[in-house]
C-alpha cells in the first residue's frame, strides 16, 4: 500500500462474496474450486460463510476494495461438503468442463465416491505431534481460505489478515490454530514459517498441515 492508502480489516458478507471469488481464482487459478469458474467459487466462499460449520470471515481493505479474505473456525469435510451441499451445480459445471474429472482434486479428495465401502476405508491414524505440538486434544480453529489480491501481495496484507485470525481464535477461546498446505507450495510454507507455523509431522511423514499457538489476548489495562 502506498503512503495515501490505509489498510482496514472488518467482516465480509454476501455483498463481497463475488470479490472474494474473484481474488481466490487469480490468486488460486490451478485449484478445482477456482478451474469451475467464478460462480463456482462465489458458492464455494458463500458455502464456507453460511454453515452448517461455524465459522466467520474478514476481509482487508485499501481504500474501500477489497484486496483481501480469511475464513477459518472449525468445520467438517471440505471440498466433498460444498460439493454435497452443490450437488446439481457442480454437475452442471462437470457437463460443460469434463476435464475436472481428471483434476487431482477429484481424484484424490473425492474418491470415496467411486469405490465401495470395506476395510480400506478405515479413518487414517491420528498424526502424531512434534515435540513441540501442544496437547492435540486441546481445541483448534481452523484457518480455511486465506487469499491476497495479486496487487496487493507483498505489503503485509496476508500478515495482517492471519494476526486478526489469532485474534478472533483467542477470543474464542481456542489453544491454536491449524491450517492445510500443499507440501510443494514453498512460497505458502514460507510466508507461514515466517510468521510462527510450525509443521505437524504424522508417523509417515508430513502431509501439509501446520499449527500456530494463539497468544492469550492481554488484559486491558487499569492505568490512567
């Protein structure tokens, strides 16, 4: 941001779902949400606002547009949920795109919609902490979506954003939060490295996630 312009953090709605969209695909081009276009992605921020999970989202601002959202609290499935609650769109998306078949999201993440139920369809076994991970059954806020206007990427807005997360999890009283990564997204790992996340590494190996500790909100204080 330039010396005129003043960055301001506050809440999103539904009137910014469109922009929001609109910053994940150019942030997010390759992903599947973003690949089934600008409507998909518009129900997909709308779906992560509205529930059944609770969760709230912010946005950061410079004068006026929005350059910048976070969503996070706890939820559920992710990318089969809004598919779930988007059934019939998501097969109209697929009619006009049949490559999103193919995309790795699909293939991966949805598979248990292509095979039968059996033994191999156990809950995988829980990660194991790092020395340094706190007690896993503590309670976690979850940072979902997290995007940064292209334009706007470089002046500290996603900083910003993640501090206000550390705040609202606090307030909420949550011990840490956790996030989602790609393992080969270095520039994300770094940006969340810099920042104090750490990784979560499992018994086989690390899978992406990653947690940060939320600070104790200071207690306001009693001097003139």
């Amino acid at each position: 941001p330039g010396p005129a312009q003043e960055l301001r953090l506050g809440d999103i709605g539904e009137a910014d779902l469109a922009a929001a969209a609109a910053i994940h695909r150019a942030g997010f081009p390759d992903d599947l949400v973003s690949r089934m276009g600008l409507e998909a992605t518009r129900r997909y921020y709308a779906w992560l606002l509205r529930g059944p999970h609770d969760s709230e989202g912010f946005g950061a601002r410079l004068d006026g547009a929005l350059v910048g959202v976070l969503i996070g609290g706890r939820f559920g499935s992710l990318i089969p949920g809004y598919l779930r609650s988007n059934m019939a769109f998501a097969a109209s998306r697929v009619l006009v795109r049949p490559w999103l078949l193919f995309h790795p999201s699909v293939r991966q993440r949805l598979s248990p919609f292509a095979r039968s139920r059996g033994p191999a369809d156990a809950p995988p076994a829980p990660e194991e902490p790092t020395p340094e991970m706190p007690d896993p059954s503590g309670s976690a806020w979850e940072l979902l979506a997290i995007a940064v206007a292209p334009s706007a990427r470089g002046h500290g807005v996603g900083a910003r954003l993640v501090e206000e997360a550390a705040r609202r999890a606090a307030r909420g009283g949550f011990d840490r939060m956790e996030l989602s990564v790609h393992p080969d997204n270095a520039t994300a790992i770094r940006f969340y490295e810099g920042i104090g996340w750490r990784k979560i590494v499992a018994a086989g190996g690390w899978t992406g996630r990653m947690w940060r500790p939320v600070p104790t909100e200071p207690r306001a204080s009693t001097s003139p």
